[in-house]
C-alpha cells in the first residue's frame, strides 16, 4: 500500500526495484545523519579550543602566554582585546551546530580562524619560531580548518538530494 502524500516512501513494496530503491534511500539517510552527527561532534569539539583558550588569555592576559615573557601593558591589552574575538567563535559555532552543514556564520568562523592562523604563520616568519602550542595552533588552523569546511561543502552538495 502506497502513501498518498508526495514523495513519501511505500509501507509495502510491490516490486524487486521498489524494494531496492528503499533500501539504498534509506541507507543514504542512515549515512547522511551519521556524517552529519560526525560532522557537528568534529566542530563542536574544536570549537571548545579557541573558547578556553581566548577566555584563559581574557582572563590572565601575557601569563597565559606559553613561555611566560614580560610585555608592556599596551601588549597585554590588545592581547586581551583580541582574544575575546578568539573565545567568540566557539559560541558561534556551537549555536549553529543545528544547521552545521550550510550556516554562513561557521564558514565565517572557520575563514575568520583559518586567516589567524595565517597571521601566525606570518608572526613566525617575522620574529621566529613560536612555542610548540604555537605550531600545534598553527597546524589546526591552517591545515584541518580547510578540511573540515571542505568536508561541510561537500556534505552540504551531496547530501542535500537524500534528505
């Protein structure tokens, strides 16, 4: 017996072909909201890092700076300064994790990390290497951001015909 309503699936295949065009639907569905779980758990979780580390930076300014240098208070400021934008994009990938595959805000949020992980790259070049925490950021950043909003665009494209 057949739905009525438009584009529903049949409660009862009549035919072999029917029977396989089901199936392969609904296994698209299961690995669709698999990925997408994935997906949100990925960024979700990485969205935590630049959250507590900005707010640790907010909070102790220079001292939560690994190597623990001295910096005049105009140094200290900004670097305050900046790591509230730091500690908002966890928030603002956390409140879109609903709509993860195709939310403007986390493609912001993502180009917005990526392009600080450029400005490391750029600080390295200029004053020398950074502390290992540092390059661990920096290898975040610049090499699984990109991935992870290829792996969203990819999703976003290929998994919007099997909703």
């Amino acid at each position: 017996m057949r739905s009525s309503r438009p584009g529903s699936r049949p409660r009862f295949a009549y035919s072999k072909n029917e029977a396989t065009d089901w199936e392969e639907t609904s296994m698209t569905t299961t690995t669709r909201d698999r990925t997408r779980t994935r997906m949100q758990w990925t960024l979700g979780l990485m969205a935590l890092v630049p959250t507590i580390s900005g707010v640790q930076q907010v909070l102790l300014g220079a001292d939560a700076v690994p190597g623990n240098i001295e910096v005049s208070a105009v140094i200290d400021g900004e670097l305050r300064y900046a790591n509230v934008f730091k500690a908002a994009v966890g928030p603002i990938i956390l409140s879109r994790l609903g709509t993860v595959e195709d939310s403007t805000a986390v493609t912001a949020a993502l180009g917005t990390v990526f392009i600080g992980g450029l400005a490391r790259l750029w600080s390295w070049r200029q004053t020398g290497r950074p502390h290992s925490i540092g390059i661990v950021a920096i290898a975040l950043e610049v090499g699984v951001v990109p991935v992870i909003l290829a792996w969203r665009r990819r999703f976003a494209i290929h998994g919007a015909g099997s909703r």
